[in-house]
C-alpha cells in the first residue's frame, strides 16, 4: 500500500516546473532563429551611372532583384555581387555599349551594407553599313510597275552613324517587313538578318535578307455570318474590285465602312489565304527562285461578321437648360422590307417630337437615301408651333466632308399670344455642307468645322410662300499654349422672300441658348410680337471662348456672346451675354457648365451642354 507524501508531490511539481520552462525557452529561441533566418540579409543598392542606364540597371540588376528575399543569405549576396558585373555587361550591351568598365562590390562597414556598382560605359557602337537585300521584288512584265525599293531602304530606321541598340535593331526590322506586307507582297519574309558588331572599333554591321512571297491581287468577295440584313449592305460598300493589288489599308477602311452601317456587333475584313491558294502559296514559296518571278497570286476578300440583334428599344431620361426636362423613347428596327428604320418619341417641357425614318442600304456610290415622317410641336418665348413634315433625303461623303440634299413636305399651324395664325405648308429643297478639320473629331482642341445651307421653296406647287435661304456656322479653335485653347464661333443666317407669314418657322431665325448666346433663354432673341417673340430674317452671332486645362481632364472658361436676329439688318442690335464654366472631357465629348449673365436682361442664366452640336 502506498502513502503520499506532502514533500514528494512538491518536488514532483517543481520537477515538472522546471521541464516546462526548459521546453518554452527552447521553443522561444526557435522562433527567434527561425524569424532572424525568414528576414534574410538586409542590404541597399547604389547604382553609380549614367542616364537612362541606371534605371535599366535598377530595374533589371539581380542584386535589386532579390533584395528583401528572406532566404538570401551574405554568401549568396557575395555571389550575386561578384555575378553583378558580367550582368551589367550584358545589360549595356542592349544600349550600344560593348565595352564598359564596370566596378561592383560590397561595403560591410555601413548598416545596413551597401552593394555599389559602377559603371562607366565608354564610348556606344555605331552603325557602320547596311546591306539590305530585296530579293523577288522585281516587275512581272516590260512596263509593269517596279517595287519602289529606294524608298524602302529610304525609311529604314536604323542608318549608319546611329546608336546600335537592340531594340531599334529589332524595332527597324518589324518595320521594314510591316512596310512590305502592307501592299502586293503580304507573305514577305525575314529570310536572313545579323548584326556583327566589332567593338575595338565601336561598329556594327548589318545584313537584312527580305523575300517578297508571291505577290497578290485580290480576287472576289466571300461573306460569312450574314443571315438577317440584305447582302447589298455589305456588297455595295465593297470598293475593292477583282485584279487590285493587294493593299491591307483597303481592306480596313471597307472594314470601317461596314462598322459604321450598325447592322454589325463586329467585322473582321481579310484576304482568304486559306485552302488551296495555301498549297499554291507554299509551292511558289519553296521552288527555286527563277529569273522571273511567277504571275501574281489571287485571293478572295473574305467578310466575316456578327449580326446586332434586329430590334432595339431604349427608354431615357434628362434635362437640358435649353427645353427642359426631357422623357424619350427610341425604337431601331434593322430589317423593315429590307430597310433600317430609326423611331424616336421625345417629350420635352418645351418642345415634343415624334419621328420616323427609314433607310436604304449604302448604294455602290457611297449614298446614303433615307425617307421619313414626323410631327414636332415647341412652345417657346410665347409662340406656339405645330409642324408636320415628310422627308426625303440623300447624304455622301465622309465624317470630314458631309454633303446632303433634303426634300420636305411641311405643313405648320402657328399660335402667336395664344391667337390661331392659321395653317400655312412649304415645299422646300435644301443642301447642305459640312467641312471639318480637326485634330479630333470627338474632342478637337484645334482646326475648324464650317456649316452651310443654302435652300427654299422656288416653285408654287404645295407652298404658300416662296423663299429662299441661306445660313453658315463657323467654329475654329486655336491653341494657345498646351494648356490653353482659344475658341471662335460665328453664325449668320438671310432670308429671302415676299411675305414672312407664309415661311415654315423652322427656315427663320432665332438666337439665344446654350449653343448661340448664353445669358439668354433658348430662341428668346428675335422679333418681339406682342408679348411672343418670333423668327425674323436675318442673323448674326458671335463668340470668343477661352479655356484653361489646369488638370486634364478638367478645366474652366471664360467667354463672351453677341448676336440678334431681326426682320432688317439695321434690327440686329447685338445683345451681350459672358461668363465663367467649368469643362470636363468626357468619353463622349467635352461635356460644358457654364454661368453666364445676360446684359440685357440683367439676368445670370445656367447653361450645360454637350460639345458644340454642328
């Protein structure tokens, strides 16, 4: 039978104490081994070179590289110190300079230690000769036209005399080869380079081999994904015919052309080279290489596109300082008896239109012909307007030069001080112009866009008066330091006929608003009636806006408006508005708040706007 005693459960205990703090402290010193080895070496880099190789250094030195590495222990740092210089060698070596003298080393004395590495570079190797060799590039026949090859080795981009840097060197080749493949010789190739560079006597030689491929013509035209929309829409804005040398600039601009129609999500636009054409390809490729070379091969162009879906319905919401709130609904149709219809019904506080237009496909001549129906009503400065109109319309030319010519039936019911004026109805024939030249199109900060319309009812079938008119907008912007930019805007507008009453209140003349002279209501200058004031003859506006971009892409203006319309020129009295407004560059376009006060009315008037809507 066994007893315990109270002397033997203590020196157990304080046995068991002791095992315990003996297990903590070693755990304890582990951990701090443990932790001193995960921190690794620490150490700093100091770079002694000249610009911009230190920073190619810094960026791409081991010894940077590694360091904070928590497993990179003072021998392996001695290792990648006495590594560094043979590194620094081939780094420099990309920039031109094959012989460098180049010190590395490691100071232990400082804390934490300091590896310096310095270089100094001497003197770069210089392009000395380039032999660049054109081979297969010669006229099929007497009289065709030769392959300009002066001019190829005219913009070759690494000439004797400069800097020998790899990636100029490589940069100079990709060129030379995208220069080619643009026209006639898509399947050109780099058959040979190099580069021998002495560096005793800092030059380099070099040799460029390029091979033409077969040279292509274009043959017909293959279209895949289209299943909904007419094949005219594709075939007729194809301005590549069969037998044109191959030009990859002509296969992106049929390819923007059909972006733009709206009937694709996407288009790719390509020459076919697949199939058999690929065995013709690869045969004339590897054959040996005859004194003539063999006739042109012909590849179709090839259309691949995705489908938008036919049918879209968008609802939207908004405000405008000129009309007010704004509610509208837009209904698109792609395919209405095979052409595109655009709907839209927009309710504003001042004015509610309703329309539709439909559209025929591009024509082979690169007309756009539209027709369409729509009633718009406004009530502005006491007048109140109710017109009806049916359209036809032909459009052409591109996003810099845009020309129309536009014939509508109109029928108008005008209310003046709240007294009926009667129904009058107009036959007019309008053209228009556009020209822009700008560095932008969405946001221009320099160059100029000119607006004319020149049109009128001149014969008396379904028009009550006739009349002819003439209208210009002219906006220019001129920078003044990168920062800064002026802009100038102009308007003037005649009308021509015996009697006013009978003109559509469309085709005469008002000033006032966001885009025309701010301080003032929209379309409240013009020819006070009454309490109403309405459309007059003549126009004349003017504007001078300057504007700061203290950080793009924001920025504040200060301007100043003027211009009337009247019935007479002598009517045209200017009225002045200026102010100050905020600018911000928008991914739609320069997007405009602005606070301008109206001289004659003693007023100070919010404006927003979007652009200049020209």
């Amino acid at each position: 039978m066994f007893i315990a005693r109270p002397g033997d459960r203590s020196a157990k205990a304080s046995q068991r104490l002791r095992i315990l703090a003996q297990i903590t402290l070693t755990v304890f010193a582990a951990l701090a081994v443990s932790n001193t080895y995960a921190q690794g070496v620490n150490y700093t880099v100091q770079v002694e070179a000249p610009a911009p190789l230190d920073t190619l250094l810094e960026k791409n030195l081991d010894l940077v590289r590694f360091r904070g590495n928590p497993r990179l222990d003072r021998d392996q740092l001695q290792r990648l110190v006495k590594a560094a210089p043979e590194q620094v060698r081939t780094l420099v070596a990309t920039e031109g300079y094959y012989s460098p003298e180049v010190t590395a080393g490691l100071d232990t004395s400082a804390t934490p230690p300091v590896a310096r590495v310095m270089v100094n570079p001497g003197q770069p190797v210089l392009v000395g000769d380039v032999d660049l060799v054109l081979r297969g590039f010669e006229p099929l026949a007497p009289g065709a036209a030769r392959f300009d090859a002066a001019a190829l080795r005219s913009h070759w981009s690494l000439p004797v005399g400069r800097v020998f840097r790899h990636a100029d060197w490589e940069l100079a080749k990709r060129n030379l080869l995208r220069q080619v493949m643009q026209t006639r010789y898509p399947r050109a190739r780099l058959a040979e380079s190099s580069a021998t560079v002495d560096p005793d006597v800092r030059r380099a030689l070099l040799r460029v081999v390029l091979e033409s491929g077969p040279e292509m013509h274009f043959d017909g035209l293959r279209i895949e994904g289209l299943k909904r929309y007419p094949a005219a829409i594709v075939t007729n804005l194809n301005q590549i015919r069969p037998g044109d040398e191959y030009n990859e600039a002509a296969l992106q601009s049929f390819q923007a052309r059909l972006q733009d129609t709206g009937y694709f999500s996407n288009v790719e636009v390509s020459a076919d080279m697949s199939g058999v054409l690929n065995d013709e390809i690869e045969s004339l490729e590897t054959a040996p290489r005859a004194a003539v070379p063999a006739a042109p091969v012909t590849v179709p162009v090839l259309v691949r596109v995705t489908e938008n879906k036919r049918r879209n319905v968008a609802v939207g919401l908004g405000i405008s300082t000129n009309t007010g709130n704004r509610a509208q609904l837009t209904y698109d149709d792609l395919n209405v008896f095979g052409l595109r219809m655009k709907s839209h019904l927009v309710l504003e506080t001042k004015r509610q239109t309703a329309r539709a237009d439909f559209y025929f496909p591009t024509s082979p001549k690169a007309y756009n012909d539209s027709f369409g129906a729509g009633f718009e009503r406004t009530d502005v400065a006491g007048e109140v307007t109710s017109v009806s109109s049916v359209a036809a319309k032909r459009a052409w030319g591109t996003p810099l030069l845009e020309r129309s010519l536009t014939l509508e039936y109109l029928s108008e019911q005008r209310r003046v001080n709240n007294v009926v004026l009667g129904r009058s109805q107009s036959l007019p024939l309008t053209y228009r112009v556009t020209r822009r030249a700008l560095d932008n199109l969405l946001l221009p900060s320099r160059g100029y866009v000119l607006d004319a319309q020149l049109g009128g009812a001149l014969l008396p079938v379904l028009t009550d008066e006739l009349f002819v008119r003439a209208s210009a907008r002219f906006i220019n912007y001129r920078p003044i330091s990168s920062a800064s930019t002026l802009i100038l805007r102009g308007e003037a507008g005649i009308l021509a006929s015996r009697d006013k009453a009978g003109v559509p209140g469309s085709f005469l003349f008002r000033a006032g608003g966001d885009q025309s002279v701010r301080g003032y209501g929209y379309q409240e200058l013009g020819v006070r009636q009454g309490n109403a004031v309405v459309g007059g003859r003549y126009l004349l506006t003017g504007s001078a806006e300057y504007q700061y971009w203290f950080k793009p892409p924001w920025g504040v203006a200060v301007f100043y408006d003027a211009g009337n319309a009247g019935d007479t020129i002598a009517d045209l009295k200017p009225k002045s508005g200026y102010g100050v407004g905020a600018r911000w560059r928008s991914p739609v376009g320069p997007i405009n708040v602005d606070v301008a006060y109206g001289h004659a009315t003693r007023k100070f008037r919010l404006h927003f706007s979007l652009g200049f809507t020209f």
